[in-house]
C-alpha cells in the first residue's frame, strides 16, 4: 500500500489582506500581528534534534552509495549555490533582465530526485525556478547562463530567458511560467512513454502554490486511472509569492492530496538530499516495474525572495534564520565528513571548481553575440 503523509491536516486560517505580490505593497496595520500568525517560530532544542535526526538518516543512506556519485551530488548543490549567487550579482548590475527566480535553499530536490533517474530515457519538466535543475540534467553552466543573459549561446539560443530552459537533447522540456501549466504536459509526457513502451519515466516538478490549480487534480486522476510512469514532485518552499502556504491551502498535507486518487505518495524532508534520492528512487521504481505514479510532497524552504524583484517582507528574519540554520549543503558536508567520505581539502576542491565553473559562464556570456535579428521571425508560432 501506498506510504501515507504523516502531517496533521489543519483548518485554514482567514486569508489576510497582505499582498501577494510580494512588493509587500497593501500590508495594513495588521500585517506584523498577521506575519507572526503565519511564520514559523524557533525552537532551538526542537531544531538540534531534527539535525541530528537528519543526519543519522543521511549517513546510513550515504553508507550505501557510491562515493564518486556522492561526489557529483555534493558538486551539482554547490555549483547550484555558487552559479545562482552569481545570477544574483549580475542581475543587480543589469546584465540579466526581466523575470529571474533562484533556487537557494532547494538544491536537495533536483539533486536528490534528478540524479536518481537514467539520463538517457527519464524526462524531466518543472516550473519557472528551472536554472540548477537545467544544469542538473546535464545543459552547461554557459548555455544557462548565457541563456538568462539572452544572448545566442544561450540553450534556447538567448530567446527563453530565464523562465523557459530547454533541451530536448537532455530529456528537459521547460521551464514553464504559467503556475501549474507543466503538471497536464508531464502527464502527457508519461503518457507518450508508456504508449511507445520506452521504458522511461517522467520527473514533473511544480510548487506548492500549483496544487490548488484545477490541473493539478485533473492530471493526478487521470494518471491514476491510466497508470501512467509520472512522478509529481511538489517542491513545497511554504510560499507562492508572498503568500505563506497556511494562508492559502485548506489542508496542510500536500502528499495526503493523492489519496483521494488512489495515488501513492510520500512526505519528503527537502533538506536532506539522500532522503529525496531514496523516496524518488522507490517511486521510480514504482513507475517502472508496476507503471503506477507517486506524489511526492518534499519539503524545503527558499532562502531568497520569490525572484529578483522581491523585497521580502511577508516573512520574519527569524523563519529565514531558522531555515538557513538546516541549509542541506552544510548538512550533507557534515554527514559526507562523518562517514569519513569526504574531508575539507575535498570540500575546498569542489568549491573552486563550481566557481571556476560559474567564472567560465559568466565569461561565455558575456563574449556570446545577442541574437540575430532574422530570429524575430523563427520559432514563431502565433
Ligand atoms: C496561472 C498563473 N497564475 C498566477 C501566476 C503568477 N504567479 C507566478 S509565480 C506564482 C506563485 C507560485 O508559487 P509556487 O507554485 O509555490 O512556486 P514557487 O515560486 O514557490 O517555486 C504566481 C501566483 C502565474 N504565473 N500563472
Ligand atoms: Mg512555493
């Protein structure tokens, strides 16, 4: 049977008159009182204990894995880190324009789910926060970069930008803007699979804010009935823009959602990378030996603003803090040195070569031509 959630399902709160936008614009009066109302308070000797729970989950799992693999799990949340703090220091200079969503803080999830799937059968689709996981299934840090600095050696040639990576060539099919959209095409993404027999699943990934779109339930029941080879990830960061999950879902319990389908599904700690790698690697399983979908619900928490242009102030520093304090890299840097995998000449290793990496983008991007004007007229649809 079906692993169930363990969350408690909880009555809504009154929706509050804080914006949703994020630019905290309309907050009344009231919006201190109803920040606290909505943010999470820190309890020093609660959190001490789920470390130290997390981490002996993570060295009995580590036990188990390969170490050159363990190697490139650590690389990719690094170079993740490095390349989209990076983003950040050129987006405040100009260099990148329009829409930019970082991934600060979710590292965990693509690496962990991502790098559990056969790259040459296994499709992934997500939302708009797609740069680390566009690096993840294999596009080069100089085709995303140049791709968010919208120039022609960018993976989309410089017309995506930074909602809209793609490569069919990488099984990665978007980068998706509007909220949800994504979750009907995996679906039929799975569906494609299963009717050519390819063997192949599909990771479709979207945010907490999507469940509450009706495509999210149509696709669950749909591929329930149809036993499709999918497995929806939601990346639950508690917030869709400024607006804080308790104030916009009516249940707490994202993953207990898939049992009104019949869907089996887990709860995952998004902190912790080995957690998410064991959960997707018993759903893959699932989708290819029984062809039967899951939905993940795993928990994280973005440590930036919801994109560039937000100023944050629909959440306590100290919830932030809190967060930062189980920041997955430090946590599996911890447990890799525990297990005596890793040491920190190691460590200093990675880091130099993730920013190399992220120097050598930056420097492609900056050297790769803008577009050519006849493109204006290719990859035209409308
Ligand atoms: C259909 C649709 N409605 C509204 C929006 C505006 N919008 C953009 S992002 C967002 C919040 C989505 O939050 P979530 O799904 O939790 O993903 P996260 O940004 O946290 O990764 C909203 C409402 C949109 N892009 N598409
Ligand atoms: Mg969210």
């Amino acid at each position: 049977m079906p692993k169930t959630a363990t969350r408690q399902t909880k009555t809504a709160e009154k929706p509050g008159s804080v914006s949703s936008n994020g630019s905290g614009k309309g907050a009344s009066k009231n919006s201190a009182k109803m920040k606290s109302d909505v943010t999470d308070k820190v309890n020093r000797n609660e959190a001490q204990a789920e470390y130290k729970d997390r981490k002996k989950h993570q060295l009995e799992s580590i036990k188990k894995t390969d170490k050159e693999l363990l190697r490139e799990m650590l690389y990719q949340m690094v170079l993740g880190r490095i390349f989209e703090q990076k983003c950040a220091e050129v987006y405040r200079i100009g260099k990148i324009g329009g829409f930019c969503h970082l991934y600060i803080g979710q590292e965990a999830v693509g690496v962990g789910s991502i790098m559990a799937t056969t790259r040459d059968k296994d499709f992934v689709i997500t939302a708009y926060r797609d740069h680390v996981q566009a690096m993840i299934v294999g596009i080069t840090p100089e085709a995303v970069m140049a791709e968010l600095y919208g120039k022609s050696g960018g993976n989309v040639g410089g017309k995506g930008g930074s909602m809209h990576m793609f490569s069919k060539e990488h099984n990665f099919f978007g980068g998706h803007g509007i909220v949800g959209g994504q979750i009907g095409v995996g679906t039929g993404m799975a569906y494609a699979q299963k009717y050519k027999e390819s063997g192949g699943v599909t990771l479709c990934f979207f945010g907490e804010a999507a469940v509450n779109q009706g495509m999210f339930h149509e696709s669950l029941n749909m591929a329930q009935l149809w036993k499709l080879p999918i497995i929806y990830i939601c990346e639950n960061n508690q917030y869709g823009m400024g607006t804080s999950q308790k104030r916009a879902m009516s249940i707490a319990s994202i993953a207990a959602k898939a049992e009104g389908f019949g869907m089996a599904n887990e709860f995952v700690d998004g902190m912790d990378v080995m957690a998410v790698r064991d959960a997707t690697l018993r759903a893959i399983e699932r989708a290819r030996k029984e062809s039967q979908p899951t939905l993940l619900e795993i928990r994280a928490y973005r440590f930036m603003g919801h994109s560039m242009s937000d100023p944050g102030k629909y959440r306590t520093t100290e919830e932030i803090k809190k967060y930062q304090e189980r920041d997955p890299i430090i946590l599996f840097k911890d447990s890799l040195k525990e297990a005596k995998v890793f040491g920190d000449k190691d460590f200093e290793e990675i880091e130099n070569q993730a920013k190399e990496a992220t120097e050598k983008a930056v420097k492609f991007a900056e050297e790769s031509p803008l577009p050519d004007e006849k493109e204006l007229f290719t990859d035209v649809l409308a």
